[in-house]
C-alpha cells in the first residue's frame, strides 16, 4: 500500500516527467519519460487516475492507438494486460486502443464494409 507521501512524490515525478516532455523538440527521444509516466501510474490507483487525467491535459491526448507489426505481435499481451483492447487488424499489423479520459470511449470504430 502506498502512503500519502510516497503518492505525493510519485505525482511530482509525473509532472517532471510531463514538464520534459513538454519542452522536448522531439518527444520520440524522450523513452524514459514517458516510461516513467507508466511506471508512477502503476503505483496507486491515485496515482493511476492522475497520470490519465494528466496526460489528458497536458498533451490534449484522450486516447491511444498502438499499431504493432507482425513481427512485434509477442507484445500484444503486454499491451492488453496493460489495458489496451483490439481495434482491428489487417495483414502484417494488429491496431490495439487505449481510452485515457473519463466516461466512454470516443475513439472510431473499425469500419467494415461489404463487396
């Protein structure tokens, strides 16, 4: 169980982490921060809730999408544990959602179409 302190000290992490990343030019250099956004929201269910809500405002971002190519489909397990359910899949990729606000899912469904 993690104390009101240990809390604490795990959201200001996250705003270190945010703050980094806000100021990145290049935010696809910046792995560690956003591994330590995960890994803080992995402490407490307080936490948790706090890291979606943060990500939500600082970078505008409600939901999101992880394409994984075939190659990297071992990671899929991961990612639904972690949870991320199945959008849709095509040849050589599966496309696996993440909702990060509160209340229902805005992102698109797969569309589907007959011929």
């Amino acid at each position: 169980m993690t104390g009101p302190a240990e809390e604490t000290a795990y959201i200001e992490k996250l705003y270190e982490y945010g703050e980094q990343l806000n100021n990145a030019t290049d935010r696809s250099q910046n792995v560690q921060d956003y591994q330590g956004i995960i890994d803080a929201a992995k402490t407490s269910a307080k936490a948790k809730h706090f890291s979606h809500w943060f990500i939500d405002l600082i970078f505008g971002k409600k939901g999101i999408w992880l394409r994984l190519p075939l190659e990297k489909s071992d990671l899929v397990p991961i990612a639904n544990k972690e949870g991320f359910g199945y959008h849709h899949a095509e040849p050589g990729y599966v496309m696996l959602t993440y909702w990060i606000s509160e209340g229902p899912s805005m992102l698109q469904v797969n569309g589907s179409h007959i011929m």
